[in-house]
C-alpha cells in the first residue's frame, strides 16, 4: 500500500469517526438518541483524535 492511500485512508477514517461522534453527540442532545451512553461518544471523539495523529505523523515523520 502507497504511504499516499494509506494517509487518505486514514484521513477519510478521521473525518468519519468525527462526523458520527458529532452527529451522536448532537442527536443525544436533543434526546433523539437518548439510549447511547456517554462513554461510546467519548470513544468515538478520542478514536478520531487517534486517527487524526496517526495521519498526521504517518504525513510528516514516517518516511518509509
């Protein structure tokens, strides 16, 4: 796998993981989703942050 696809992997995973947790986040909000507990938000926003580094770092200091 080229170091290009793999970043845009990981970039399409960072900006999906974020668009679920907000949009979780949002509809919990207004007890739509009312049912979701709080830790499985949590989970989601630290995952995109994970991702979004590992693409960051993969990007810039990983020189394979």
């Amino acid at each position: 796998m080229k170091q290009s696809s793999l970043n845009r992997i990981l970039t399409q995973g960072f900006g999906v993981l974020l668009g679920i947790g907000i949009a979780v986040w949002v509809l919990r909000g207004f007890g739509i989703l009312t049912f979701i507990p709080g830790g499985v938000i949590w989970l989601l926003f630290l995952g995109a942050i994970a991702t979004g580094l590992i693409s960051y770092a993969q990007k810039t200091w990983w020189r394979f």
